[in-house]
C-alpha cells in the first residue's frame, strides 16, 4: 500500500517534467536558430498534447511509472518536438532540423537495446515507441513536401489513416505476426527523408518515391494479410 501510494504522484508528474524540458529546448533554439510564433506553438502543443497522452497511457498500465527505455524514448520526443518546431516556424533550420532528426532516428535503436538488457519491455513502452517513430516521419514528411510535392505527404500520413481505417473495420484491429521486413521499411522512412532534407544527396527525391513505394506494399500485405488471416480483435494493431 504504501508503495502505492509514492509511485501515485510520480505517474503524474514526470510527464509534466518532461513537457517543461520541452518548452526548455524551444527556449534554447530562439535563443540559437530563432523561432517564430508559429514555431513555438507547435511545439508547445506538441509537449502539452505528449504530456496529456503519456499521463493518460501511465495511468493504464500495470505498474504507473516510466521505465529505463520509456525514458530515452521520451528524449527521443524531445528532438521530435523540436523539429516540430523548426517545421512549423518555415524558417531555414535545415542544418538543426537535420541533426535532430538524425539524432532522434539513432536514438530509436537504443531504447529497444534498454528495454531489452533491463526487462522492463512493456506494451505500453512499445506504443509510446511507435507512436514517436510515426510523428517523427509525419513532420519530416511535411518538411520535405516543400521540396519535392504534396505526394510525400503520403508517406506520413498512411499509418494515421490506418488508425482511422481501423475505428469502422474490425479486422484491421487484428494482432500482426513479427515482421523483419516491416522493421527494415518503417526505419528507412525515416533515415530517408532525413537524407531528403539534408539536400546533400542528389536525386533524393527517388530515394523518397522508393522508401514511399515500399511503404505502401508494407501496408498493403499487411491488410491483405489481416483481412484474409486475422480474428477480429479490439486490441490496437502495432504497423510501423
């Protein structure tokens, strides 16, 4: 009872601590690259709209607390929040926007190795994870439109509209099997269109339509498969 009753208060203010940091690293790129109105709404909505979610998805969980790899995955959401920001301000941050994504793509592969070497892997941890992965690829989406069309949007915004293809379509709601191969196609989106905005690789526009092409056969034997396979489930469906 009375471990209880100490770990209440930090399921609810850690999140909290979090989004504060948020609004700290907004604060540090006006002061380095500057950030317009724009900016820092994105971002400060960005942290709120994290911190609300996270809160929301601790209190549902077994154990109430953030784990190890939790942790680095919201440092992860840090950059994400700050290449939020760059994306919505329209500025030329290309060279910060670059490296924080790249930086929040490596950091990918580190909270896995945590959760893993500490046995704290969790359901939820592994949401939170996906969830940031799938933002990040949204707002560099949304940056590299500006260079090569509105066709890159796709790219970003297929996992959101699986959700929503998932709230009328029961199947969709199934339990996929492991997949390397999706690993290997939801982490090169990513990688890509850091590439793309980098704008030191020629023809990276090709690069993006590949990384879109495969995607989309991603998706697409994944519902094939659901629909044929899958039972009926009203758990949420983990894709890319």
């Amino acid at each position: 009872m009375t471990t209880l009753q100490h770990s209440a208060p930090l399921t609810n203010t850690e999140p909290t601590a979090w989004a504060a940091v948020q609004v700290l690293l907004l604060g540090v790129l006006e002061c380095t690259v500057g950030l317009g109105p724009l900016g820092w709404l994105a971002g400060v909505a960005y942290a709120v709209g994290t911190q609300a979610l996270l809160s929301g998805a601790l209190q549902r969980s077994a154990t109430g607390l953030l784990g190890p790899a939790d942790r680095v995955t919201l440092a992860r959401g840090l950059l994400v929040g700050g290449v939020t920001a760059m994306v919505a301000d329209g500025s030329d941050h290309t060279a910060v926007l670059v490296v924080f994504g790249a930086v929040a793509l490596s950091l990918d592969f580190v909270d896995g190795q945590v959760a893993r070497r500490t046995g704290t892997a969790s359901p939820m941890g592994a949401r939170f994870d996906m969830e940031v992965d799938a933002f990040l690829i949204l707002v560099l989406s949304v940056h590299v439109a500006f260079e090569f069309g509105p066709w890159v949007l796709v790219m970003g915004a297929l996992r959101y509209a699986f959700v929503v293809a998932s709230w009328g379509l029961g199947r969709l709601r199934g339990a996929l099997p492991p997949s390397y191969a999706r690993k290997v196609v939801a982490a090169v989106q990513g990688i890509v269109l850091v590439v793309a905005a980098s704008g030191l690789v020629p023809y990276s526009g090709v690069l993006v339509a590949l990384a879109l092409a495969a995607l989309i056969w991603s998706f697409g034997r994944d519902i094939a498969w659901l629909w044929r396979d899958a039972p009926v489930s009203v758990e949420g469906v983990r894709n890319v």
